[in-house]
C-alpha cells in the first residue's frame, strides 16, 4: 500500500515535532509527512530530529493556520492535494487573570486555537468527501473538557473547537471521515514553559491584590508542582495519536493521560455542576498541602514504573 499522506501544523518544536518525527521514521513506511510551521526559519531543530528521513519521508513546508492564503498555497502545492489525516496541532496559551489581557490577546488564541483548525478543515474537507476517505484529528487538551481557574481564554478556545468537531463528526461520518479529539493534560513543552515564564514576569497590577495573590502564589506553584509530577512528554503524546491514527475505527475522543480522567468525569456524574466546582475549590484553596503530598507520591510512582521499564528492556522484555 502506499504511504499515507500526513499534513501536520504546528511542527517547529513540541507535539508537532515530535509526532512529525515519530510518522515520519515509522519502521512500516506507512507515511508520507507534510510538516508544516508558521515560520520555517525555525526548522532547524525539525531538521536534525527527522535525521535521514529529511526530504524522504517528511517534506518541510510553510503554513501559517491564521492565514487562508498560506494553508492553500501550502496544500495546493501537495499532489492532487491529497491529504489522508490532517493532524491540527498549532495552538498558542495565555493564562492569567482575564481583567490582565486585552480582548486583542484573547482574540488572537481563537484565531488560532479556534479559527485556525476551522481554516484547515475547510480546505481539506472538500477534497476528503469527493474521496469518501480521511482522517481529522485535532489536538485538543482536556481543558476542552474541563475548565481550569485562570487559562479561561485557553480553555474556551478548546472547548470551541470540542464542539464544533461534536458537530461536525455526524455529517463527516457520512463520507467515511473520522474525526479524532487527542485530549493531553500537561505536557511539558517548550511551549508551556515559556507560558509560564511570561506569567511569572508579567504585570498584574489591573487586578486586585488578592486576585494577583492568588494567581501567584497558589496557581503557579501548584501548576509547576502538577507539570513535575503529572506531565507527560510530547513523545508520549506522539505515541498516543500513532496508535488513534491506526486504528480501524478511530475514537471520537481520546485522553492521553488517565489520571486525569476522574477529574473530567466529574461533571457528568452530577448535572447541576455542583460536585465539579466543589471539588476543584476545595482541591485550590483548601487541601493544597493534600494535593502537594499526593504530587509528590505520584512523581515517585511514576519514576519506579520508568525504572523498571527501563529495566524491562534491557533484560529483553517488551
């Protein structure tokens, strides 16, 4: 069979790299990869990641997704503009007390955490319904699923492009295209890591001390403790998507990180929204020191599990 067309934004570095480069070295030959960045000046780091399959299985091509010339020009200059999947990756942060970011900043994380993927599917859509076959997948976060207190730009931004693809899932289905939602929790990218930083350093003055306070000195600490102790790699979430992609019958959704699937469901196990908002208050401002604790014990979990992986592999075990 011939290798599958894969078109990826978003690859200058995290999820996007690392899942271009996953594809793209797959031991099955099984794709072709068309990654894709906004500023190909920052390809370097893709470049000696692909290593020898640079140029032979992954092509490097401009895309910028806020930008409806650029996602034509790039998909018009692929073969019969055929794309099997398209892997809607970029996607840009903002936390932060809202009465801190202007409406142009939170403008700016729709056009392209929710414009931007609307943009490649419409260009994309057409030519998979006149083949009756393709792949959509969007990576998502489970703060499409879930709000987190101070990233409610963010989080709205995902969950609009949840559902939009909620929607669009039942018409797509009637042209044999799948719709995939790669739903991470932290993930510890150069991209997060910067968010953060910023954060630390920004003004919060047009706030209120005790917002400010908070932000600070509660969400901060605990996002760091959270990323150390709960944060997967973007290799992790590469592997998660592989296998989302190579099923038959692909999921709707899929979480790539099963501790958090509790903390999702809880707004489904009671309607009013009640036991969700409760929790996530108590779990903030009130058993702080439980949840350090409890980080901490899973941060150690965690590196035994890896240890003995590792351990695993060496002795030959699979």
């Amino acid at each position: 069979m011939a290798p599958k067309v894969v078109l990826i934004t978003g690859c200058s570095s995290g999820i996007g790299l690392a899942l271009a480069v996953k594809l793209a070295q797959d031991k099955q030959r099984r794709f072709k990869v068309i990654a894709t960045m906004r500023n190909v000046a920052k390809k370097e780091k893709l470049e000696t990641a692909a290593g020898a399959a640079l140029n032979k299985t992954l092509e490097i091509k401009q895309l910028d997704v806020c930008d409806e010339k650029s996602i034509r020009s790039c998909v018009n200059s692929i073969p019969q503009r055929h794309i099997d999947i398209l892997i809607n990756n970029a996607g840009v942060g903002l936390i932060g007390p809202i009465e801190c970011q202007t409406i142009e900043e939170m403008k700016a994380i729709m056009e392209t955490n929710f414009f931007g993927v609307v943009r490649m599917i419409k260009e994309v859509l057409p030519d998979m319904k006149k083949r009756r076959s393709g792949h959509i997948v969007v990576i998502s976060s489970v703060m499409g699923l879930q709000g987190i207190v101070f990233n409610d730009i963010y989080t709205a931004s995902k969950f609009a492009i949840e559902g939009f693809c909620e929607s669009l899932i039942i018409q797509a289905l009637k042209f044999n295209i799948f719709v995939s939602l790669i739903e991470p929790g932290p993930v510890v990218t150069e991209f997060e890591m910067k968010v953060y930083e910023d954060a630390e350093k920004a003004d919060y003055s047009q706030t209120d001390p005790e917002t400010a306070e908070i932000f600070t000195n509660v969400y901060l600490k605990n996002s760091k403790a959270i990323f150390s102790s709960l944060g997967q790699t973007p290799e992790d979430v590469a592997e998660h998507t592989l296998k989302v992609i190579t099923t038959a019958k692909p999921p709707f959704r899929h979480q790539t990180n099963a501790i958090y699937t509790p903390m999702t469901a809880l707004k489904h196990a009671d309607p009013t929204g009640a036991l969700m908002t409760d929790s996530f208050y108590k779990m903030v401002f009130k058993y702080d020191t439980l949840l350090h604790v409890s980080l901490k014990a899973i941060r150690l979990i965690r590196w035994q599990a890896q240890k003995m992986r590792q351990g695993a592999r060496l002795l030959g075990f699979r």
